[in-house]
C-alpha cells in the first residue's frame, strides 16, 4: 500500500470524508501554488468543514420535515412587496 492509499485509510477511520475524496486535488495544487505545509492543511481543513457544516445542514433540514426547500432566491419579489430585493440583500449581508 502506497502513502496516498495508506492516507486516505487513515482519513477515512478519521471521517474526514471530504480531505479523502479531494487529497489528490489539495495535494496537486499545493504542488502546483508552492503551498507551504500550514497553507496546505488549511485547505484540506477548510475543506472539511465546508463539507460538515453542509451535511449538518442537510441533516437538520431533513429533521425539520419541511415538504420542499425554499430559498431566498425563490422568493417572488414581484408578488412579495413589503420587502424589497435590496432590504433582502442588506440582511443577508449581516451573515
């Protein structure tokens, strides 16, 4: 068993799921970038919790029961006139 394989094992046990998939990819581009090993890990962690966080999401979604998913984009400003499109953006931009 190679190194890549081997680390890809241990991810795995981890449950770094995300860093398992992709570490060919983090690994060529901090080739590609020069990347030191902190950028490196940075990247590969970043990457993980992106992938948590949307699951963790996808989980309490599904929990909540709602029927269908809506979003912000959905919404018909043209039908909806108390608020406005750029009241909408001013709120989203305090995320």
């Amino acid at each position: 068993m190679n190194k890549m394989d081997e680390t890809k094992g241990y991810m795995r046990s981890l449950n770094l799921l995300w860093g398992r998939d992709n570490l060919e990819k983090v690994v060529e581009r901090a080739s590609n970038r020069d990347s030191s090993y902190l950028d490196f890990l940075h990247e590969l962690l970043k990457g993980e919790m992106a992938y948590h966080q949307r699951k963790a999401e996808d989980r309490r979604m599904k929990r909540a029961g709602f029927p269908f998913v809506k979003t912000v984009d959905d919404l018909d400003f043209g039908f909806q006139r108390l608020i406005t499109r750029k009241q909408v953006n001013q709120l989203l931009d305090m995320t």
